[in-house]
C-alpha cells in the first residue's frame, strides 16, 4: 500500500505543536524517531512509505489541500499530542473534502488517550499506544480486506458504535525494530537543528523506552506518553522501561556516522538506566566522534558516568530539577533530595558538560511566591549554564491533572493546548493562574539576561547564525 506519515502545518493558531517531546510549541526542529521508526517497520512490510513534513516544507494550509488533490496514497497516517489535536482534526477534514473516504489513521498522545473523540467516520482509525505492530496488522487487514476485530490496540469505528479492541502487549526486543527511516527526511538533514549542539547534520535517537519514575506531573516524550496512557488504563500502573542493547544502540550511531551526521539528541525520557550500560554506550560514542547530548536524572549522573559522557563527546544534559524545595519535590513524587542536584549541577560544571536545568512552576499546591523566588535565588548562586522555567501543565492522563481537578484548581473546565512557557491551566487560592504566568515570565527573563548567561554561553556559540537561532527560539519561547 502506499502509505504517507503527515505532519500537516498548523492549521489553528499561530504555533506547530513539537511532536517528539510533545508538551510544548516547536522552537526548533527535531526529527520525530518515532514517526520514523513506525514509517522504517512498514516499510519492512513491503509498503511504499512518504514522510510529509510540512512545517519544515514551509507549506501554507492551501499547500496542504493542493497535495491532497494531487496525491494518491491509500492511507494517511498522522502522529497527534495534545497540542496539535485541533489541527490534525483540520487536517483530516481537508482530507474529507478532497480525497473522499480514504482512510486516516491517527497515533500518538491524544488519540491514546481519547480515541472515540477521533473516530470520526467508519474510514478513521486510532492506533493506541505503541503503534509499530498494531500498524503492521492494520494495514495488512485493510490491503486483504479483512476485518479489523482481532487486531489489538485499536480501535474503529463499526456499524454499531466504536469499537475498542483489547491492548496490545508491549514490544519486549526493541533491537528486533528497524532502524528509524531517516533517508524519508534526508532533505532536510541540514536544517534539523538543536542549538544545545549547534553542529549538523543533526538527528535524534532513543536508546530506551519508558520511565520507572513516578513524578506526578511527568509528560514523557510522545513515544513513551503513548504507550504509559494506554498500559495505565488497562493495568493501572506504568509500563516497564524497555532498552536497546549497547550493540544495538552503537550500531545505530556508527550508521549516522557513517552517513555524515555529526550530531545526536538522545530523546529518551531519562537516559542513564544503569552504569555499566550508560559507561558502555559512552564508550562506543566516544569511538566514532559524535557530539551529542541526552536528558537524565540528577541522582544517575555519577561522576564516572559524567566523566565519561564528557570523554565521549556528551555536549549537554538536560536535567529535570522541577524545584528546590524538598518539601515541594516530595510532594510532586520527585523521590530525590535537592543536595542531589546540587551535587549533579556541579559534576557537570567540573566536567564541562553544558547543564541545563527546567524547572517547574506550580506543580503543586505547596508552591507559593516565595518558594519561586527562593528557587530564583538558589539559580543565581549555582550559576547552571542554562535554566528554563516552565508552568506545570495539567496534561490529561497525569496524576496532576487528576489532583488539580479534585482540589478544584483548574483553571479551565477542559485541557486547551497552550505553551508551558507562557499559561497556566493551574490557580491556587493562594497563588493565582496570572501570577504564575508573570512570576514565570520574570524568572526565565532574569535568567537569561544576566550577564553570567551571555558569558557562559558565549563561548559555545559556533557562529553568528547560531547564536541568531538560538535566540529567536529564546524569544519565540518566550513572548510568541
Ligand atoms: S524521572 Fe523524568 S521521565 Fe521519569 S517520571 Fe520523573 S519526570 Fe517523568
């Protein structure tokens, strides 16, 4: 079959949605592994697979309706989070009117999470969950025109109402997947982008799937969000973590290397699963001269592991501090003590990895104005080479967002897609839905107009185009 992964442009509001980590706007473009991944089985399948990527085509909606005019694919397949649902749903209306009953196939984060809110006609389906599998069987029943019932992890519509079939089992040997079908975004290698690194052709990779952790606020990346909303409501706990093997994962980043990238952004949800491994995987980078980057847990960042994500060519870590108040991490479940990360901030330093640290604003009712500035006064002291504030987003499907609905605390009667940089979907009594957002505004601008920012960083900037790059997406986080 002829099959096309679509990311349309947006086609309500200003923003594109970030589709790999899924909670917040686009500020710079990161190939969606995931997408990729699922487009690379099929592919193994015998299909005839296109990748649209419409935001780096720089197509206008009326683009949009033009190539479905012209174009002939059997089945349209679009990965949606929570911040590109209306659009996707635009998307398959444009679809509608132009291709007729040609059938959409929608994955990913919210249509996971609320499938029979996509199950707009008898031709839409939802792949829940961990869709390379589901989508293999899928598509082989619609080419024999087989039905649909037994295939589990998804859900269609039927004469009688939707139907949602039972889930599907999670992928136990992630090294039996194919390696992510990059060469369906090759033309694009040189624009991927990730000013943490600055160095291209850049691309993205996972080494694990899932998160063991239990941070009430937590939205993994899309991939992992996915594939925990749909075990959680079956099995009412979280998936287990799934890792590639060293080899495997090696042989992935000798593949790049041999294909001329210079860069990798490890997108799992936390990287470090193990010394031996982490110690391992280094090694192998370190051969084939990579310079890449990850996100991982204060308290699994050793100092051999440091010191040898360093060696290995490790430019950044991205690191989950959320607060420093110990009171406030207990209560969101961080299940770490704030010395730890203070401990972790300082091995990076010492190591010469960037550190960047997010902090979260609001993710608990323990937060008060005084605790924001109490941790805008800790920031000032450790000097982190980078820090973003974000608001704590009531993402459906989070214990959060059940806690803040059963304190009363949402501001809105239903989720709406906004920027973790810019709105909040929380109001305390004692701290109001406005003050976050200017407490939030203030903090991130203290940061990042201090001169200790522009002089820690300066030196990282490889070119003048570089440092344009990085601060329009500051700026675009910021005030867009
Ligand atoms: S450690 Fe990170 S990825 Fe894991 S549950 Fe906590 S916030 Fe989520």
């Amino acid at each position: 079959m002829k099959v096309t992964f679509l990311t349309p442009p947006t086609l309500a509001g200003a923003h594109e949605a970030d589709r790999v980590f899924g909670c917040n706007w686009g500020y710079y473009p990161i190939p969606n592994v995931f997408l990729l991944t699922a487009a690379a089985t099929l592919e193994r399948e015998g299909h005839d697979v296109a990748y649209v990527d419409a935001p780096m085509e720089g197509w206008s909606r009326k683009r949009l309706i033009e190539f479905f005019r012209l174009d002939t694919s059997d089945v349209y397949l679009i990965y949606t989070v929570y911040l590109s649902r209306e659009t996707d749903l635009i998307a398959l209306h444009l679809l509608r009117e132009r291709r007729g009953a040609v059938p959409f196939v929608f994955l990913g984060t919210a249509p996971t999470e609320t499938p029979s809110s996509f199950l707009v006609d008898s031709n839409t389906f939802v792949v829940r969950g961990e869709p390379e599998m589901t989508l293999v069987e899928m598509l082989g029943a619609l080419s024999q025109g087989k039905p649909f019932d037994s295939i589990a992890g998804l859900s269609y519509s039927a004469a009688d109402g939707a139907r949602h079939n039972p889930p599907r089992p999670l992928i136990k040997d992630l090294d039996a997947l194919p390696f992510p079908a990059r060469r369906l975004i090759e033309k694009h290698k040189m624009r991927y982008y990730n000013p943490k690194i600055g160095v291209r052709p850049f691309t993205a990779m996972l080494a694990s799937r899932g998160c063991s952790y239990r941070c009430k606020f937590c939205v993994p990346c899309a991939s992992s969000f996915a594939a925990e909303t749909e075990y959680k409501r079956h099995f009412h706990y979280k998936p287990p973590v799934r890792e590639r093997s060293v080899d495997n994962v090696i042989a992935e980043a000798r593949m790049l290397r041999a294909q001329g990238y210079r860069s990798i952004s490890f997108v799992d949800d936390q990287f470090v699963w193990g010394e031996d491994r982490a110690l391992a995987i280094a090694a192998g980078l370190k051969e084939l001269g990579l310079e890449w980057g990850c996100l991982a847990r204060a308290d699994r960042l050793t100092e051999p592991v440091v010191k040898a994500f360093a060696d290995s060519g490790c430019r950044y870590i991205d690191v989950g501090v959320e607060s420093f108040q110990q009171a406030i991490l207990d209560d969101i479940r961080k299940d770490m003590r704030v010395e730890t990360a203070y401990e972790a901030i300082a091995l990076l330093k010492k190591h010469g990895i960037t550190c960047k640290i997010n902090l979260l604003i609001g993710a608990s009712p323990l937060e008060t104005e005084e605790t924001i500035r109490e941790n805008m006064r800790i920031v000032r002291r450790l000097r982190p080479d980078s820090v973003m504030y974000n608001i704590a987003n009531p993402f459906p499907g989070t214990d959060f967002h059940d806690e803040a609905k059963r304190g009363g605390f949402l501001a809105y009667e239903e989720y709406k897609a906004v920027g973790v940089q810019k709105e909040s979907l929380v109001s305390y009594p004692h701290l109001s839905r406005e003050r976050i957002e200017q407490l939030t505004r203030r903090a991130n601008l203290a940061f990042f107009l201090s001169p200790s920012f522009f002089l820690q960083n300066l030196k990282k900037i490889r070119s003048f185009s570089d440092l344009i790059k990085a601060c329009q997406a500051y700026w675009r986080k910021l005030y867009d």
